[in-house]
C-alpha cells in the first residue's frame, strides 16, 4: 500500500470524481435532512428568532444545493458559507445572496468568525488527514453551535494497518463528542479541543468503496507516545451485570443503568492494536437513539455478563479466548 500526500490525493480519480453525489438538497430524497437526520434550518430557525441572526457554514458543500435551498428561503439575519475543494457550483448557489461560496481545500481553509451551524455531509470520506483536520473545523462552532460530520470510523487506521475505531470512540467521546454508529456521524454543541495521539502519515486512495458504495479515502496515523503523561491513576473499579431490568455498569461509585427498552443490540470483539501493544476483548451495548456504552473484559462480572446476554438470546456463549481480531460478534439483539 502507498501512502499519498494532499497534493496527490487532490488530484487522485477518487477524489475528483464526477459520479460523487454532490447534489444533496436541503430536504427530500437525496438530501442534508436525510443523510443528517435533522433539519439545518430546525437548527437555525429558533437562533434566528432568539438573536435576529444566525450562522451555517457546509464544509465540502458539493455544488452548494442545500445551501442555496436555504438561501431561497429569505430567512433575514441567515448567513451561510459553503467550502469545496472543486468550484463547480450549482448556478443557484452562486447568485444566491448571503452565501458566500469559497473553492478552497479543508486542510488550509480558515474563517475568521464562529458558526451557529457547522456541517459535513460526506465530505471527510475524501480527506487525507481526516483527524488533524477535525481538530482544526471543532474549534470553529460558537458556543451554542452544533456540529455534525460524517466520519467513518473504519477508514482511519493505524500504519501496521489496524483500524483505529475502538480507541478512537474512547478519544473522541472523552473528546465530549457523540457518535451515531448507524448513521456514522460525529456531533457536539460548542467549540471542542481535540488533541488525539495520532501523527498524520499519509493517505491511501485506492482503499475502495466505503459504506456509500463509493471509493473512499483511508487515513494513516502513527500513535504517538510522547512519554510526558503523568503517571497512571489505578485504574477505576469497573463492574457489569445483566438482569431482568437491564445492562448496570458501574465505574467506581457511579452506576448507569440500562433498561432493555433501550437496548437495540449487545457485541462483543477483540480489539489488537499491535503497536500500542493493545489486545482486549470489549462488550458494546449500542441504544436504539444511536449511543452505545463498552465495557472491557478486566470489569467483574464480563465472563457472566457475556453468558447472560447469550442465554437470554438463546443461543451459547462465544469461546471469549477464541474471538478474532477486530470481528464483532454479536450476542443479543432487540427481538
Ligand atoms: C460526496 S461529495 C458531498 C457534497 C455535498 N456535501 C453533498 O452532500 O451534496 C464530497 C465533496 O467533498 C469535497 N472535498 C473532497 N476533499 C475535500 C477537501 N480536502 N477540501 C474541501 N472539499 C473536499 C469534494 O469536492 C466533494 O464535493
């Protein structure tokens, strides 16, 4: 596999690709409020009507339709902002006021204000050095601003190959930003410091199709050991149990309760990142409003936990010893 840099990667078949989508609209079929699963301009109205202005920067904004859709709407105090590695813009957004469009790579783009409203629609799936980049865009939203991405986890690995996306759900969480596994996209509210232990290598434009169906980017990143951490606290007590109410994991003195009502489906895998000399099994209760809670192998009660997730979905415990790197098993799923 070789590794390429931006000015390659720019000019790579993948990411110049005529059949990419880059006509989402605002809403419909082929639109930001599907892929998204909310509305910008729900997002944007009730700050429109609290402050008489608000803000909505489209990062890789294709041909700018959903932005020159909102400009349609004529909303007064609405300003938008679309960013695009290509120029080809929809005629639309171009004579649109109040949208200011900017034909700009996202590793060198700056604003010079804050935003209301910052969105990614499948537009960090062609983007070499996808974690050093969302460093840069979570410090643009405004305080009360919303951010959301699409970011696939799976295409960021780690140069032996390994992909990063245990221990990037771990970072990015404490992080304080969520991830929808389902619909693969990374939200908070307000600015973020994001400072993960990751040194950008390179980019591999021959990874393939991602879960679009179209070839995607996968990022390469060396961990970084910097040997300037203080010393580990011990670790924290860490427990599970599973009963007739629901999943309980406890973390020192706090317990958080699952209830079943929530739960949409419990896996197990094993997680080997070789050069981080990382190798553990984890349990994933993912929630059915697109959350999830792990909890590793060293808790008291996994081994029975594991046992009573399976005898209650009817079928017998995986060989916890046995599992393969990196494969989810799975171990209920809501009936
Ligand atoms: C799949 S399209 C999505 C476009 C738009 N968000 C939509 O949903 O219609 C991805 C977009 O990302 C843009 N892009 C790729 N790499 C970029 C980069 N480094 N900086 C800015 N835009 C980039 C592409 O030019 C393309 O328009």
């Amino acid at each position: 596999m070789r590794l390429i840099d931006d000015t390659e990667l720019h000019r790579s078949s993948v990411v110049a690709n005529n059949a990419m989508n880059r006509e989402r609209g605002l809403d419909g079929v082929n639109s930001y409020a599907r892929d998204l699963g909310f509305h910008p301009l729900d997002r944007l109205r009730p700050r429109l009507a609290e402050h008489g202005a608000a803000s909505w920067l489209d990062l890789c904004c294709g041909q700018g339709r959903a932005l020159a859709q909102a400009a349609a709407q004529q909303l007064d105090g609405l300003t938008l902002t679309g960013v695009d590695l290509v120029g080809h813009f929809d005629p639309a957004a171009t004579a649109a006021p109040d949208l200011t469009l900017v034909t700009a790579s996202l590793g060198e783009w700056q604003p010079d204000r804050a935003f209301d409203l910052i969105t990614c629609v499948h537009g960090l799936h062609y983007v070499g050095d996808k974690l050093g980049t969302l460093a840069r865009v979570l410090t643009w939203p405004a305080p009360d601003g919303f951010f959301a991405a699409h970011l696939d986890l799976g295409s960021i690995r780690l140069l032996d190959g390994t992909p990063a996306v245990q221990p990037l759900r771990r970072l990015l969480r404490a992080a304080g930003l969520a991830y929808d596994g389902r619909r693969r996209l990374l939200t908070c509210t307000g600015p973020r410091e994001l400072d993960l232990p990751f040194a950008y290598a390179g980019a591999d434009d021959q990874a393939g199709p991602n879960y679009t169906g179209q070839p995607a980017v996968d990022s390469y990143y060396r961990p970084l050991r910097t040997g300037t951490r203080p010393e580990p606290a011990p670790p924290p007590r860490r427990a599970v149990t599973v009963d007739d109410a629901g999943v309980h994991i406890t973390h020192d003195a706090s317990t958080f309760d699952i209830e079943w009502d929530i739960v949409q489906y419990v896996t197990l895998s094993r997680l080997v990142v070789d050069v981080a000399d990382v190798d553990c099994v984890e349990l994933t209760v993912d929630f059915v409003f697109g959350d999830h809670a792990t909890v590793q192998e060293d808790a008291e009660g996994f081994a029975e936990a594991v046992a009573e997730f399976a005898r209650r979905w009817g079928r017998p415990a995986p060989d916890l010893s046995a599992l393969a790197p990196d494969e989810d098993v799975e171990i209920w799923r809501c009936p």
